[in-house]
C-alpha cells in the first residue's frame, strides 16, 4: 500500500532511507520544512532525483549565474531562447532560428557503454525537439583512458557503437566532434554528446503547463524500470576505486521508438494543438510534471494509475524516478485532445491522458485513489539547495607551472624533428580518428556540407539560398589543468577558430563542464576559475553562452580527471557554397600561415611525447582580439573567394596542421619553417594561427585583408603534386609514411 499524505501527516516519526536516495540530512530537514511533515516515500522520491547534483545544480548554480551577466545578443540578432529553457535558440536570419545543446552522459557510459551513450544521444535530441525544432544533427566529445589499457578497450567500443547505432538509426548526421586519451579518465570517460535542430521563429515552444482544465498527456514509449534513478543518481556520485560506488540500471534505448516521437511530436506542433511541452530525461516523470507546473500559471494533477507501465509491479516510487526513454509530455486544451490522439495514432505511438492542469499552486498526484504527493512544484524543480561551496587554489599549482615545459632539453637536430614529427602524429589525441568516425553516418538527410575530419560540422539550412550553420565542439583538458581559467578561453577559442577556418561568422556557444567532486576545494576553484574565464571570453568577443549542462563528481575514488570545460561554438554562412576545405587541393597554391607563433610548448603534444607524458608550465597566451581578427579575415576571405583551404592549428601545431592538410587530398607541399628553433616552429600550440593555401593571383588581396585587420601573415611554401612534406632545408617526410604513422593507432590498439 502507498504511503499517502495523510499517512506522513500521521506517522511523523516514520524513519525513512534518504540517505540511500543521495539526500543529505541538512536536505532531508529542509524538504520536511517545506512540507511541515514528512514527505511521503513518493515525494521523498521526486525531491531525491530532482535535488541531485545532476538535475538541481547545487553546486554549480551560484558561479553558474555569472552567464547572465552576459548579453544576450548575439552577432546576428537576440536570443529568441536562452540559459533555462531545454536549449538556447539563435536567430540566424531568413526566419530561421537554430536551437543547439550539449549534455555529459559519462557515469552511465562507463556502466553500460552502448545504452550510456546511446540513451545521452537520444535526451539530447528530445531537448531540441522539445523547442519546437527539428533535430538536423548531432556531435559527440568523448575522452577515454589511455588507448592501451584494457578497460579503454572495452568503454571505446560500445561508446562509439551506441553514438552511432542511436545516431544513425534517427537519420542523424554525426558531421564533428573529438576523441581524447589520458590517464585520468580511465574508469571514468566522458561522453558529451550535441544535438543542433532548426525551427522557423513561429515554431519556438516552451516548457510551460498553461491554462485551467488543460490536459496533461503522456506520450511515447510505456515507463519501465531501467534507469530507475539512472542518471540522476549515478551522475552525482564520485566512483570508487573498482567503479560506481551505486549502480542503477542505466536507461535502454529504443531509437526507432524516437524516431516515431520525432515525427509524431512535430506533427502535433504543425496542428498548433501543443499548448506546452516537456521531454523526459533524468528524474523522468518527476522532473516532467515539476518542471511543467512550475513554469505555468496554474497547479497540475496527475493519476498515476494511468500511466502505461511496461512493468506492472512498479511502485509508484519507482515510476516517478524511472527514466526510461523515448517519453514527452504535453499540456493540450481538451478540445485538441482528439485531435492530438489521432496524430499519434497514425505515428504508432502511445499517448495517454494522466492529468490536467489546476487551479492553485501544487502538483498532486495520485495512487489507486489516493494521494502520495501533494507539494509545490517550484520546491521540487528550482528551489533545491544550492551550496557555495569552499573553494581555493591549490597549493601544487605554483610548482606544477614553474615545471615549463620550454625549460626541457629539446634536440633541433633534423633527424630527431623528422623522428618527432613522426610521433607526434602518431599521438592518440593527433592520430586519425577514422575507425571511430566510419561507424557513424555523416551525410545522411543530404544537408552535411562539411563533416568530419573537416574542422567543422556544416549543415546546409535553406536550399534556394545556401544559407547554413557550422559547430564545433572542443576543450583542451592539458591546458585547463594547468590554468583552468586559461584553459577554458582555450577551449573556446579552438571551437571557435574551427568553426572560423570553415568559412562561417562564430555568434553563440554551449558548454558542457566535466569537474570532478564538488567536495573538493580544489575542484571548485578550478570550476569557479573556468567560469570567469568563459564569462570574460564570452565578453570580449561578443557571443553568448546560449545553455549548457554540468557534469561534477568525475573522478575515481579521490582523483579527478583533468578539469575538462568542453566548448560547442555555432556559426552562421550566409552561403555554404562559399565554404573553406581543410585540406590543400591545388598544386603550385602558396601556403601562408596567418598568426603569431610564440615559444609555447607547455601542455603541448610535443611535451607529451619528448618527455613521457610531462604536464607543466603555463598555457599559451589568450588573444582574444587576435582569434576575432583572424576569423574576420577568413570570414571575408571565404566571401571573396580568395582561399583554396583554411586549417586551424591546435594540438600538435604547425607540423599537425600542415600534414593534416597534406593529407586530405595527396598533395605535398615545399614549406621553410619560420624562426630559428624548428621545434618551436612545428610544435608550439600558440592560439589564433591557421594554415591557408590560395593561389598567387589572390596574394596580394589577402595580405592586404590581413593587414586591414593586423592579422600577422607570412608565406612559407607552396603545395606540391609531389608525395613529400618537405621542409627546405631541413628534412623531408614521405607523404605516405607520414600517413602511415597518423592513420595506423586505433585500428592497431582496437583491431
């Protein structure tokens, strides 16, 4: 039998299990506060999911609010949606608004890898399709353990297998993203996945529960018992040395059911018969209903006798807390209830009237005819605790930064940088990622214009004018742990400068912050640093931060992983047909490299590799100024027509970017590497450089742009018909065992 809300007014002195729900005993006092009573185990239930670190952000939300001091404007217009709704959404222009978002699914990746990842792509879908959009593309960032270890061997697989069986099933594009290797995220990867959709500006809808006697409708897939508590729970606890310290069945997937939900939901917002809606993700009917009544105008009733049950020996507790998959809820006035149940008839999906909206300020629900939770839904949704939690810079960091890695003996000899060339290629985090990129399809819906390993995703928006949008999504994990603050401009500027080198004007980002325990003093002061740094980035170059998702609580017993502020930067291109190539593609086109290259090697790969997997000294200089001018300038050169291909450099540097380009379509090149220290010159990883090709017929115009914008530029060779990376007066590389060294890692390390 239920434990009702007389019962709890009766039995005060009832001892309940909310510690074992994550619920700590400063929280449990203050949910019988709110209540003046017990909470019923129901509720007990809902205030745990909802109270987790993963739904309420009670540790983040004081440095959090620091983006609304942003602008809300981006360089093409407002935003029509923004921090607090399920994604932000950006005008693009023509009528066209595009919604983009990315989410952490790591604890339940590392659990079950297939269903942990593929059930983070199918919530990040439901988020953009519950704005009113159409879902047109997908991303992933994933950062695993070292590439050798036998336990990376079984998470990479089924991560990648559930990326691209969910993604590739819902007829999604997968057009970029990364993979990462380190030591600290062995037995605790990360897998933030993006979804971007496109909507016209009428289409926008919100997560509201709006008008008297509407009714509240259940539909998708029947509520199951996996993921009970699933990512609430398992994502705000910090793993113990042999893995989850709790293991809930994490969530499985049905993408043709999503499918289904995708097409059935945007049918339902053309009839204009959706008043609200809400998607389920974590805390699943809890989250749904709270969050839906707390943003209206009214109360919500709910009986949970009706809603479809796959398990019928559920308690009520635990549908509540499931979060099983492929589900969203709707408000509809009754006279569009038919109507409603007719379009997801003809879609096959199942859809369930199980409440309405009330007068008043609760969210009731019921029970066999009882009622197990009567409370008020801003208490459970946004009112949770939030903790400012003690943060200080650790007392390492000073020795760790003094440790530079421009202090490092480095042998400038030309066989050892032709040896070093070789190695740095073949770093996991430079080495080519085809075997994980093959598994997903990347064309699919006939708009990808550019898709992996271009720099940037791009995705064509409106045929009959070309107009498109290009994402990149990015961190830099080496150099936030250096300088978290530095490091997370960085990241942003690489996301960025990707989206720039295609062509397209970067105007809102996303974010996805991977930390380990908020316990931590340390952490938090990391956290709180790549904050301020965001903020400031943000600041300076005109963008806002559109939304996002906190991810705390990574980390194996008491290490954490390296602070990891992942980045997703949209741009908008008038016409895709303008767009800039990676990879050189003419034979006798000058090669230039625009940007100043300084002596930064601290957090580099060439660090890594010269000195066994070294980390210390400072990151590279932040110009934020620098990385505007320079996307400026290809922006404007993409227009004009002037350059035959536009590669950033990152990781690796120089030589990285160079071979990257070589590699595209063949073509060698003849280059005379600047300054006088060719390891500098290869292998700093200063920020806003990039490598471009374009004939001479276009040099003088571009160097006069350049100049226009004082973006530094230097011709250093030209692109070769020949198969050699060429280095005058230094050494040369075959083209083909450069390759060799790039492509052979991962299919070696994973068959």
């Amino acid at each position: 039998m239920a434990d009702t809300v007389e019962n709890a007014f009766q039995t005060p002195d009832v001892e309940q299990p909310y510690a074992a729900l994550g619920v700590k005993d400063d929280e449990y006092l203050r949910i019988k506060e709110i209540l003046g009573r017990r909470p019923t185990s129901a509720e007990l239930a809902m205030y745990s999911v909802m109270w987790s670190e993963h739904c309420s952000y009670k540790s983040s939300k004081v440095h959090l609010k620091k983006f609304g001091e942003l602008s809300q404007d981006t360089p093409r217009g407002p935003l029509l949606a923004g921090i607090g709704e399920n994604a932000g959404v950006v005008d693009i222009g023509q009528g066209y608004a595009v919604t983009f978002k990315a989410e952490s699914h790591n604890h339940p990746s590392y659990v079950e890898p297939y269903q942990g990842a593929a059930t983070g792509v199918g919530g990040i879908v439901r988020d953009i399709l519950a704005m009113g959009a159409r879902p047109i593309g997908v991303m992933d960032s994933l950062r695993f353990g070292p590439l050798d270890e036998p336990d990376t061997h079984r998470v990479l697989p089924g991560v990648v297998a559930g990326v691209g069986g969910y993604g590739n099933c819902l007829g999604l594009p997968n057009v970029g993203g990364e993979v990462q290797f380190d030591p600290s995220y062995l037995g605790n990867p990360l897998v933030n996945a993006l979804c971007v959709g496109v909507l016209r500006h009428e289409d926008l809808h919100l997560a509201r529960a709006t008008g008297v006697g509407n009714q509240v409708i259940l539909f998708g897939a029947a509520t199951g018992g996996d993921g009970i508590g699933g990512a609430s729970i398992l994502a705000s606890e910090t793993f113990d040395e042999t893995g989850p310290a709790k293991r809930p069945s994490v969530q499985v997937g049905d993408p043709f059911m999503e499918k289904l939900l995708i097409e059935c939901t945007l049918e339902l917002f053309q009839a204009g018969i959706v008043n609200g809606i809400q998607d389920f993700g974590a805390a699943g009917i809890s989250c749904a209903t709270s969050e839906l009544a707390s943003a209206g105008d009214g109360g919500m009733f709910v009986n949970l006798d009706l809603v479809p049950l796959r398990d019928p020996n559920l308690a009520p507790e635990e549908i509540l807390m499931s979060e099983s998959q492929e589900r969203m809820m709707a408000v509809v006035e009754p006279a569009n209830v038919a109507r409603f149940m007719e379009i997801c008839a003809k879609w096959d999906v199942l859809a369930t009237v199980v409440g309405e909206v009330t007068d008043g300020d609760r969210l009731i629900i019921s029970w066999h005819g009882e009622t197990i939770v009567d409370v008020d839904p801003k208490t459970v949704a946004h009112e949770g605790p939030v903790y400012d939690r003690p943060y200080h810079r650790p007392g390492w960091i000073d020795a760790l930064n003094a440790d530079r890695a421009e202090d490092l003996p480095r042998d400038n000899s030309a066989y050892a940088v032709r040896a070093m060339l070789l190695r740095v290629l073949a770093h996991p985090n430079v080495a080519d990622k085809t075997w994980v990129t093959q598994q997903y399809d990347r064309y699919v819906r006939g708009n990808s214009v550019l898709a992996q390993p271009e720099d940037a995703g791009m995705l064509r928006i409106d045929e009959s004018t070309g107009l498109g949008i290009a994402l990149a999504l990015d961190a830099n994990s080496r150099f936030s742990y250096l300088n978290p603050y530095l490091g997370a401009q960085l990241s942003l500027a690489e996301a960025y400068r990707n989206v720039a080198v295609t062509g397209a004007e970067p105007v809102a980002i996303t974010d996805c912050l991977n930390f380990g325990s908020p316990e931590d003093p340390e952490v938090m002061w990391q956290f709180s640093e790549a904050i301020l740094g965001l903020v400031d980035a943000c600041r300076e170059l005109g963008i806002p931060v559109t939304g996002g998702n906190v991810s705390l609580y990574n980390q194996t017993a008491s290490t954490p992983i390296l602070p990891t502020p992942t980045v997703g930067v949209m741009g908008v291109i008038d016409d895709v047909a303008t767009r800039l190539r990676s990879g050189f593609t003419h034979p006798g086109d000058a090669v230039l490299l625009l940007g100043e290259t300084r002596e930064e090697l601290s957090g580099s790969i060439w660090e890594a590799v010269a000195h066994d997997g070294h980390l210390g000294g400072t990151p590279p200089q932040v110009v934020l100024g620098a990385e505007k001018a320079l996307a400026d300038v290809l922006g404007e050169a993409a227009r004009r027509g002037l350059l035959s291909s536009a590669h950033d450099v990152s990781e690796g540097g120089l030589g990285v970017a160079l071979a990257e380009s070589a590699f595209r379509n063949g073509l060698g090149f003849a280059v005379t590497l600047p300054g006088d220290d060719p390891t500098v010159a290869l292998f700093s990883e200063s920020a806003a450089r990039a490598v471009v090709s374009l004939s001479g017929a276009y040099l003088a115009e571009l160097e006069a742009l350049c100049a226009q914008h004082g973006v530094p530029v230097a011709r250093i060779g030209e692109v070769t018909g020949g198969g050699e990376l060429e280095f005058v007066g230094a050494f040369t590389v075959d083209l083909d065992e450069a390759r060799r060294a790039w492509e052979a890692p991962l299919p070696a390390a994973l068959g």
